[in-house]
C-alpha cells in the first residue's frame, strides 16, 4: 500500500492540535468540554497519520488509547481527576516500555528515530536511559502539580510546561547525538546505511 506525503504543516496539525483544542476548550468552557474535545481531536489526528502513512505510529497510538479510557471515565463520572491522571499514565507507560526494552537489550528509540539520527549502539542505549528518566520525571511532574495546585495551572502547565520541557530535554542531548553519531560512508548509496534510510 502507497503512502502520501504528509506536509510538514498538516503533520504539525497531527501532533499540536489535540492539545491546542484542548487549551482552547478549557478556557472558553471547562475540563469536560475540554476532554471531549481532545478525545475527538486524537482520533481525527490518528485517522489523518493514517490516511498519509498507511500505518498508526505506536506512541500516538498508546497515547490515543489512553486518552479514551481516561477521557471517558472523566466524562462518564463527570470527574476530572481521570483526565488530570492521563499524562501521567503515558509517561510512566513510555518509561517502562524503555526500560523493559534495556533491560532485553533492546532500543525502542533507535527502531523510532533511527530515519533521523545514526547512532552507535552506546549512544542509543544512552538516550533511551536518558529519555526514560526524563519520563519518569515528567510523569512525577504531573502528579505533584494537579495534586497540589489549581486546574488552571495544571492545564497551563501540561500545554506549555510539558511542550517547553520535551524540547529542552531534546536539546539538551545535542552533545550526546554529536559524540555518538556515527559517520556515513561516503560509498553507500546516497549515504545511505541500514541504520539510516533516509
């Protein structure tokens, strides 16, 4: 099955628009009207990877899969602590997907960002331990903010604490990705390497 480009603006839809809705809905109405509006953004954002990549991306999809169960429970209940439970429940399932990938002896960030970076075995095996505390952080993160401060806060800070935090942990690895990155031969097919098909 052929897969269709995607435009770099409709796959920054994919990604941000779940969560900008989200923030939108909050403060126009409240946390119910919110969760529903996220629920029904997820998919529509899924169903869009879809149509352009013929496939459904794993993270994207445990974070869709999540963001029913605990956006139902919240709207069935008509209680918000499901939905403030949710980021919460995703990291602490990514870090113990890495873990458990570690300790099989196994990157599941290399098979997820091998098309961008080729690093050497140690530098994912780095990353991947790195990420996963950076998880675990995050995950504890959430709990201690919408346990002991006020909606808007956790909403302000789960739309832009967590988004700003994310891009400076990615930043942060930058010398990590320059000590293991692992040269191209100049002799491979267009510079390509198994590890690096693009």
């Amino acid at each position: 099955m052929s897969t269709r480009k995607m435009h770099p603006g409709v796959k920054s839809a994919t990604e941000l628009g779940p969560i900008l809705i989200f923030f939108a809905a909050y403060y126009l109405y409240d946390l119910i009207v919110a969760t529903g509006a996220i629920m029904v953004t997820t998919l529509i954002a899924l169903c869009v990877s879809y149509y352009y990549e013929r496939k459904l991306p794993a993270m994207p999809m445990v974070t869709a899969v999540v963001v029913m169960v605990f956006g139902g429970l919240t709207l069935y209940l008509n209680d918000e602590t499901f939905i403030k439970l949710k980021p919460t429940i995703i990291y602490a399932l990514f870090a113990a997907t890495l873990g458990a990938g570690l300790v099989l002896g196994k990157s599941f960030v290399k098979i997820l960002f091998s098309n961008f970076w080729n690093l050497t075995d140690d530098g994912w095996k780095k990353l991947t331990l790195r990420l996963m505390l950076f998880f675990l952080f995050m995950a504890a993160a959430n709990e201690v903010i919408w346990r002991n401060f006020s909606t808007d806060i956790w909403v302000n800070a789960k739309v832009f604490g967590f988004t700003i935090a994310t891009f400076l942990f990615f930043m942060s690895q930058v010398p990590l990705l320059t000590k293991h990155s692992v040269e191209t031969d100049g002799d491979t097919e267009g510079g390509r390497t198994p590890d690096n098909p693009e």
